[in-house]
C-alpha cells in the first residue's frame, strides 16, 4: 500500500473497482448476446470484437489461455542434436 493510504482508501478504491468491472462484464456480456443473436446464434469472435471499436476498447487484450512458462513445457525425449557415439 502506498504510503500515506489507509487501509480504508484501499478499501473503497478496491470496491470501486470491483463495481466498474461488474459493470463492464455485464455490457459485454450484453453486447455478446446481442451479437449472437443479429449473427445467426454465433458467439462473436476477436475479430468481430475488435472490429467494433466501442467494444473492442473495453474488451481485455488477453490472450485465450496464459503462455506456458518455458519451465513447465516437458523435457525432450533426447537432446535435438545429440552426437551419436561413433
């Protein structure tokens, strides 16, 4: 916490938040819905998302699922350039 907030600035800033997020959830999840329904039952994709600048500027610029940290892809079986014994 930044020097010279209390616990009760967080509090409120925290909960502030946490409404404007609700909020923006709930006029996406309109928007989709709507979408979905002028396109035939179609979800709308990032494309379609992107090409409506009032939505595609809240939306999240996300990534569908988080990057695998190089430490947690398994090992190979052997080495890619492993030197035969000769």
């Amino acid at each position: 916490m930044p020097h010279g907030t209390t616990m009760e600035d967080h509090d409120q800033a925290r909960a502030a938040f946490e409404t404007e997020s609700l909020q923006l959830r709930a006029d996406l999840k309109t928007w989709e819905s709507e979408w979905a329904s002028a396109h035939g039952g179609r979800k709308p994709g990032r494309r379609d998302i992107k090409q409506n600048p009032d939505i595609g500027a809240l939306s999240p610029s996300r990534p569908s699922r988080p990057p695998t940290p190089s430490s947690r892809l398994p090992s190979p079986s052997r080495p890619p350039f492993a030197c035969q014994p000769g």
